[in-house]
C-alpha cells in the first residue's frame, strides 16, 4: 500500500488577478441588465402644455430658411443665378 499524500493545495491567486476576476464579473453582470432595460425604462423630461400647443399650431414663421429666402428673391426678380448663397438681403415672407 503507497502513502497517503496530502493533497496538493491550488496556487494562490495574486492580489491584482483577483481584482480582474471581480472586475469583469462586474461588467459582465452590468451588460445583462443593460439588455434587459427597454426604451421605456429610461425617464424623458416632459415637456410644457404651452410649448406642446404652440408646435401643434403650425403658426407663421418669422424667420425663413434660406432655400425660403432665394426662391422669394426668385420670385421678386432680385436673384440671378450665379449670385452668392452667404449675405443674403432681408425678406419678408409673402403674406
């Protein structure tokens, strides 16, 4: 009969390997939670009854973009092609 021999104990984790090893089962448990999070989750502000109306209403701009702007200088005769698109003249939008 051979000898009992104690068993051999696993090597010791270093300090900074163990710090890894929580580290990653961290972000790992992170990750799952994140996935699990729908659009809903997420809280939006809400936005004002009067700013909410005032969208809706589609009411009349005071300022034109300006493609707005060189087809109602197109229209007045005021454009030439070839003009610069920068350092357009004031317009009002037609009523």
């Amino acid at each position: 009969m051979l000898p009992a021999f104690p068993a051999a104990k696993p090597p010791q984790e270093s300090h900074w390997l163990l710090s890894i090893r929580m580290v990653q089962r961290q972000s790992a448990a992170n990750s799952q939670r994140l996935k699990s999070q729908t659009k809903t989750d997420f809280c939006f502000m809400s936005q004002h009854r009067s700013l909410r109306a005032a969208a809706t209403l589609g009411g009349k701009r005071n300022v034109l973009k300006r493609f707005e702007r060189v087809e109602t200088l197109k229209k007045r005769g005021q454009w030439k092609a070839g003009d610069r698109i920068t350092g357009l003249r004031k317009t009002k939008p037609d009523v």
